[in-house]
C-alpha cells in the first residue's frame, strides 16, 4: 500500500546516538539497507534544501510510480528524487526501468512531470549511465533501443506496457535534460552540517534547548499540579489556601511554591524537546514510567500530612534511577530538577495526589 511520510520537523533517531563513531560517514551510507537510504535521502532534503519547497514527501510502498522522494514547490510544481542503494556505481540497466516509469507514468497524467528528477545513489552512478545523461538524445535513443527488454513488461504488473505511436512520440518530445545525478560525497558533506549529522553519524554532540522558565502568571496547564501543591500546604497548615496569592503570608510555602514551578518547567523542557526533535516520542512516557515506579512505595506510606509525602515523594524521585529513558542514558539530560518535575506532570495526570482523604 502507498505511504507518506512528510518531513516538517528535524526528528532524530536517538537509538542513533552515540553509534560507532570509527566507521567514516560514507561508508555508513555504503552498508544501509534500502529503506534506511531513503529515510536518509529524506534528512538530506529536509536539513539542506527545506527552503527551496514548500513540503518534502518519501513516498512509500507498492505503487511509488518511481519517486521515492518528492520536494512540493510553493506553486504546485515538484521535483522528483530517486533512490538506488547498490554495491557498485548505477548502470544504464539498473536504470532504464526508472526512465520508463517516469516517461509512462507522466506520459499517463498519473504524475506531473517534475522541474528536475535527481538520481541519488549509494554508490554514484557508472561512466556508463552518466555519460547518457549528459547526452539526452543519446540517452533517449538507449531507452528507446532497451524498452522492450528493461520496460515493457515490468513497469506494471496487470500489463504491458507496448512502445506504440502516441507513447513513442510522447518520449521523443520529453525534455531529458531534467535528468540529473547528486554525487553521494557531496550528500553526505552536507549532511554532515545538519542536525541529523550529529546522530546518525557521530561527532558533534546534540544541543539541548535552553531550560523554560515559569511565566509570570500560572499557566492553565499548570492548575492541576499547583491546586495539590496548595492542598498540602494548607494540610500542614491547617489553614485552607486557595490561591498562590494567600499563600505569600507563609514565606517558606511561598518559595516552595516557586521552585516546584521551576522543577516543572524543566520537565517541561525536555518534554517538548523530545516531541519537537526525536522520532520516539515514547522516551518521556519512559521517564514518567521510571519516576512514578520509584517513588510510588514511598508515595503510598502514612503521613502526618500531605506536605510530608510530597516531601518525602520528591525526595525520592531526586534518588531514581532513570536510566531506562535514553534522555537519561545517552542525553544525560535528566537531573533532580527534571525528576522532581516530573512528578508534578504525574499529579496533572491524576496518578498522584499528595493529600490522601482517607487520612
């Protein structure tokens, strides 16, 4: 079945991070297999060449019609970009079949015909095929002389595709010259300079985002978490606070207060990082998993209020071991503050409350 797969974000890999750094760049891109290649072709466009589109596609699956990547200019033009991973440099007859889907399918109406079709291949492309692609009217004649033996019977399965007159005069008036090659060293060197270079390739480390910071006023994202945090505030106080306003007469509560939205905002952080940047968006669900099966013994034990579990609960949390989470293991980004956070986005998820009615 036919699949997109739109590219809008930078979206990293981190199983990637921290790979085998001893293996040169190009030699990576030598051993991937064919759908790695084209995730990589796609992170090529997207890290190098978003400017010039509006959108960039891999398209997928039975039925591709020859484009495995396709670059959506503005005014509805586009540009097709061809993967090949082979061992060796492309040859006339590792190709014709793509000119043949390309004439037919265009030829069709299926598919509009594209600015530019870019070859793009692991290994680059033989003397042979580049020679005719610096030549149209040579390569039109080679793909005309080679039709029936690489095209007729392979460019669909339910049948021939036979050379007639209208399909004949149709690939004579072709322009050729959209034909382009994209020598791999030069896709892999700028690479290299996109975010993407930094994990799939080793090197350079992955920036981490600037810690957030609380806003001024509470946030309504917020009000979960910080109604519990009065509730037991005014548990140990056994004076009812309802409002982050009346709790500036407790100066200690106060500035507990404000260093729980600080511990959430770097939660926070790292939350929206791994949303906006990583292809597993699972690593914080991770983290949380982590934190709340650390903490819950302690969580669940009897407290004189719910001041002391919340005490006790963070205290806990700034002692578990999270390295299950790759944001921890290999990110190293998760530290006390982001612990602790998290435990406040747990009470947002209704799985803590630090003041227990029973008691």
């Amino acid at each position: 079945m036919l699949s997109f797969i739109e590219l809008n974000k930078p979206h990293i890999d981190l199983e990637l991070y921290g790979s085998d750094t001893n293996i040169a760049p190009i030699d990576k891109v030598h051993i991937m297999d064919e759908d790695s290649f084209e995730q990589f072709t796609l992170e090529w466009l997207f890290g190098c060449k978003k400017a010039k589109y509006s959108s960039i596609k891999r398209i997928g699956g039975a039925g591709d019609k020859g484009r495995d990547v396709v670059g959506y200019y503005s005014d509805g033009a586009v540009d097709y970009y061809q993967c090949k991973h082979y061992n060796t440099g492309l040859s006339p007859t590792n190709y014709y079949l793509e000119l043949g889907k390309l004439c037919y399918y265009t030829y069709k109406g299926e598919i509009p015909v594209p600015k530019e079709y870019f070859i793009i291949a692991s290994n680059d492309v033989g003397s042979s095929l580049q020679d005719l692609i610096d030549n149209p009217p040579k390569l039109l004649d080679s793909l005309i002389k080679n039709w029936d033996a690489y095209c007729k019977s392979k460019i669909t399965k339910t049948e021939e595709v036979l050379l007639d007159k209208p399909l004949l005069d149709y690939i004579n008036s072709f322009d050729f010259t959209i034909i382009q090659t994209y020598p791999i060293a030069q896709i892999v060197d700028e690479y290299l300079d996109t975010i993407y270079g930094n994990i799939r390739f080793g090197g350079r480390r992955l920036n981490l985002p600037a810690p957030l910071k609380p806003t001024d006023t509470i946030e309504p994202v917020e009000m979960p978490y910080i109604s519990a945090l009065l509730e037991a505030y005014s548990d140990a106080l056994k004076v009812k606070i309802d409002t982050t306003k009346s709790l500036e007469a407790y100066s200690n509560f106060f500035k507990h207060l404000n260093r729980q939205r600080k511990d959430y905002y770097s939660a926070e952080t790292i939350r929206r990082f791994v949303r906006d940047t990583l292809t597993d968006s699972q690593q914080f669900d991770i983290l949380k998993e982590e934190i709340y099966n650390g903490i819950i013994d302690t969580h669940e034990q009897e407290y004189d209020s719910g001041y002391k579990r919340l005490v006790e609960d963070l205290k806990q949390a700034s002692v578990t071991n999270t390295s299950k989470s790759m944001l921890d293991s290999k990110l190293h980004c998760i530290g006390n503050s982001e612990r602790k956070g998290v435990c406040h986005m747990l009470v947002n998820d209704e799985k803590l409350r630090w003041v227990n009615k029973d008691e």
